[in-house]
C-alpha cells in the first residue's frame, strides 16, 4: 500500500476529534445512565438514517465513473438491503426488543437534527464530488464497529435486552462495518491520490459536514441542558 494522501490524515484527524463514543448521549448510553424514552426516541430518529442508506449508496454508485468504486459500492448496498435480514429490518427488531411496535419506528416525526442529517448525506451523495460522498460514508462507518461494540454491552448491562434479535443489527455492524469502512478508506485513497487538491478539500469538509449533522443529531436525542424538548418529541412516539 502506498502513502496515504494528505487529505486522507486530515479525515481520520476530524473523525478522532468528533469520535460519536465521545458525545455524551454514548457516555450515558454505556453507563446505564441514558434514560429510556430517550433510547426510544433514537430508535424512530435513526431509522430514517438507516432505511435512506441503501438509496445514498446505490445514488453515489450511480454517478461514478470508476468502476472499481462502482463495484464496492454495490456491495456494500447490497449488504444493506437485500434479503430477509436486511439492516432496516435488523433496526426494527431491535426496536421491538425494547417494545416498541414498527409502526412507531417507521412512522416516527423527524425533528430538525435528523432531518438535516439526512438531508446531509443525499447532499452528498446526490450533489458532492465522488470523493466527497465517499468521505460522508467513511466518517460514518468507520466509527460502527466500536460503537456497535459499546452499544451491545450497554444494552445487555443496563437496557435487559439480551436476544439475538435485540443486538442483531448490532452484531452485524461491529463486524462488517470494518470491512466497509476498510474499503471505503481503500477507495478515498484511490480517488483522493489522482485529483485535484480542490476535491480532497470537498471531501474534508463533506466528512466535516457529516460528522457534524451526527453530532446535533444525537445532541437533539440527549441535550445536556434541560429536557423539554426531548419530552416533546418523546410525546410523538406514544
Ligand atoms: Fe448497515
């Protein structure tokens, strides 16, 4: 493997600094301390992200010219979408482990934080350069396997959710997100390395921009001051 681009140290260095483990939402979800109509608001807020993955995937696959990222790109929607056990469907049943019905989840009101998150991502990979949309999925799932990994323990330790139903979606994501994050570093690199300085700058501020929408994302899920707007919202799913 050759040196990595310059840009590429400049991503991983922003996605250290905004690591998710390090929001106090996760703090508190690992701890045990996370209240639980908040967990549940989560469950209906992130599922919007997680049902418009695949569509993000296949939507950057489209406008690629490179075949080779074309090809990994396919894959990796191709592991969240297809068959029985595709991962919207996981998230629904680590939902229901909790108690809530689907109809709850998939119909949830989106507040502003996850609607701009998800805006975010089709931004990227409908609108950016390639790179760029690339590095909004980096930014995201090169942090799932330790955060899938915290969450699992958290879940079992303090939440009673112990079946294999429970954590599936979990399960899944602790290992074969290190492959999709594997290859989409592969592929940033690759792209990154023969263009202009101008589209390492777009992927930067796209991973900068992603990292950030997850951040208020899950600042709207867990404020650290005051909880009125989380009993509101919280309102919407009962
Ligand atoms: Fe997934």
């Amino acid at each position: 493997m050759g040196r990595s681009p310059p840009h590429m140290h400049t991503i991983d260095a922003k996605i250290a600094e905004k690591h998710l483990l390090k929001h106090p939402f996760y703090e508190a979800w690992t701890a045990g301390t996370l209240p639980r109509e908040a967990l549940l608001e989560y469950v209906g807020q992130y599922y919007a992200f997680e049902s418009n993955l695949p569509r993000y995937l296949t939507a950057l696959h489209s406008r690629c010219e490179d075949a080779t990222v074309r090809a990994a790109l396919l894959a990796n929607a191709w592991d969240e979408e297809h068959g029985a056990n595709n991962h919207p469907e996981l998230w629904l049943r680590f939902g229901e482990a909790l108690g809530l019905e689907r109809a709850k989840i998939t119909g949830a009101r989106l507040n502003d934080a996850t609607r701009a998150l998800v805006e975010t991502y089709r931004q990227a990979a409908e609108k950016a350069p390639i790179e760029a949309g690339l590095a909004a999925l980096y930014a995201y799932e090169s942090q799932l396997p330790a955060v899938s990994a915290a969450k699992i323990e958290g879940l079992r330790k303090h939440y009673g959710v112990e079946s294999r139903d429970g954590v599936a979606f979990f399960e899944v994501h602790r290992t074969l997100d290190v492959h999709h994050a594997a290859e989409e570093r592969r592929l940033l690199e690759r792209s990154l390395s023969g263009a202009p300085a101008a589209d390492g700058d777009a992927a930067v501020e796209w991973a900068c921009r992603a990292l950030g929408a997850w951040w208020d994302f899950l600042s709207a899920l867990y404020p650290v001051a005051g909880s009125a707007n989380l009993m509101s919202r919280t309102a919407s799913l009962n």
